[in-house]
C-alpha cells in the first residue's frame, strides 16, 4: 500500500491510522496494511478453488475478482461504482488502489448506499433475513416495491416491513389512478410526447441533488395535487399539463403507469 501514494483516498484515511489487513499472514507482507492480490492454495480447499499461476497454485483476492469484472464489462474508465456503506473499506477502497495504481482510470464517481432492513438488523444471506423479490411480487404490485425503496434516500436506511409495502401500494393506486381518470378526460400522451416533456425544475434539481428520489417524488405529488383540481374544475388545459408532468416525471423513476412495461 506504501508504493502507492493516494491510497486511503476514497474513504479520507491516513495509511497510518488503518488496521493491518488479515487476509494474509503478517509475516509475509512489507507493510502490515498489505492486502493479497493473490491468494495462495490452503491445505483441506477443493482443488476447484484454486488454480495454478506464475505465483504459484491459488485463487485472486476478493479486490482483484472485482476489479477484473469492472474492466471486463465497464473498460478501463466508467461513471459510476455502486456499493454498500459497508464496502467503503477495505473492498472499494483496494478495488480502487489496484485498478488505479497499474493504470486505469476506473470509477469516476463512488454511490454508497445504506441497507435495508427488517426489525433494525441488515438484511443479509448470511443473517438468513432476506426477501426473494418473488415472494415480494406475490403480494405486492412491482412498482410498489419500487417506490417502496425509492421513498428514502439512497445513503438512508430503509425498514422494510408489511406498512412499508401497504404504504407504498397504495401510493401507486393513487398515482396510477389519477394518471388513468386524466387520461379517460383529456386523452393519453404519446410516449414520445412523455419523452419530450420538460420536467419541472424542481424535479430536475432533486435528481442532481445526489440522486434525492424522495424529494423528486414530492414534486410529482404536487403536481398530482395540481391536476386533480384541474380535474375537478374541469380545466382541460391545466388537467393536461399537469398529466404530461406526472408521466414524464414518473418514467424517469421508471414507474410511468402508462408505459407498456405497467400495462395491464
């Protein structure tokens, strides 16, 4: 970690102030914050789990399999890396060091999100907590579920439960139902017409904002509000302004209730 300068840049840590890596045997590193790039065969492993190189019979580091799979499927520069807080270090930032240090531009921009969780414990396969998005679906429509995990801002824990999944219900009812009682009035938009719509400041200023879908989200509930009483006044105009708005809003989040991918 010493040959390279910027390491701990990511998470802004000193390399003095880190803990010794122990994904290898202290004795065998320069510096005890050196992490394996790769590791060498254990007795007791499954032959599968190893193969031979010019360092000998073994298996890459978990850092270098992510970093062979970001350059594989992303090249040598991308936009974005996701990941869970969690990740920041030691994975992301060893991800970062390596790609960087041996030449590669790699990720540009690092979004961290928080967990979701249930009864206030991470939802994990090894806590054996976790939902398969089927059972989900089996109850629940899938833009719910989407909005479900929209409503909290991507860094912000999000505590999945039944009210969760109920509250997200019925706001797609009632965002899907005013898209279609507008468009039995005035008429349904083109798809190309959603497309083109301009999308209120507000809205765009919250996607920018560090992606913050929840206050996006309620700029597209003011402006449900708005054609609502548009409707009720039996403003055409206004009615179909707002309806434009709301579709176009909606199909950026994905949840365009008049898109074929929610027909039905």
């Amino acid at each position: 970690v010493r040959s390279y300068a910027a390491y701990g840049a990511l998470t802004n840590q000193g390399l003095d102030d880190l803990n010794p890596a122990t994904d290898a045997p202290a004795e065998v590193k320069r510096d005890p914050r050196d992490f394996a790039l790769w590791k060498a065969r254990k007795d007791g492993e499954p032959v599968t789990a190893s193969w031979e190189s010019p360092w000998g019979a073994g298996r890459p580091g978990w850092h270098i399999e992510c970093s062979a799979m970001c350059r594989r499927y992303l090249g040598d520069a991308f936009d974005i890396h996701g990941g869970g807080l969690d990740l920041r270090f030691p994975h992301h930032e060893n991800e970062q060091a390596q790609s960087r240090a041996v030449g590669y531009d790699f990720a540009q921009l690092w979004m961290h999100s928080a967990w979701v969780t249930q009864s206030g414990a991470k939802m994990s396969k090894s806590l054996g907590n976790g939902l398969l998005v089927s059972e989900v679906l089996a109850r629940y429509p899938a833009p719910a579920l989407r909005l479900a995990l929209a409503q909290v801002h991507y860094r912000s824990m999000l505590e999945y439960s039944d009210g969760t999944m109920d509250d997200a219900a019925a706001t797609w009812a009632r965002l899907a139902g005013f898209v279609s009682r507008a468009s039995e009035r005035v008429g349904v938009p083109t798809l190309d017409e959603v497309a083109r719509a301009t999308l209120p400041s507000a809205f765009v200023e919250a996607m920018d904002d560090d992606l913050a879908v929840p206050r996006a989200v309620a700029v597209v509930h003011d402006a449900v509000r708005t054609g609502h009483a548009a409707l009720t006044a039996g403003d055409s105009t206004a009615l179909a302004s707002s309806l434009l708005e709301v579709r176009a809003m909606l199909s950026v989040l994905g949840l365009d209730p008049g898109s074929p991918e929610w027909a039905g």
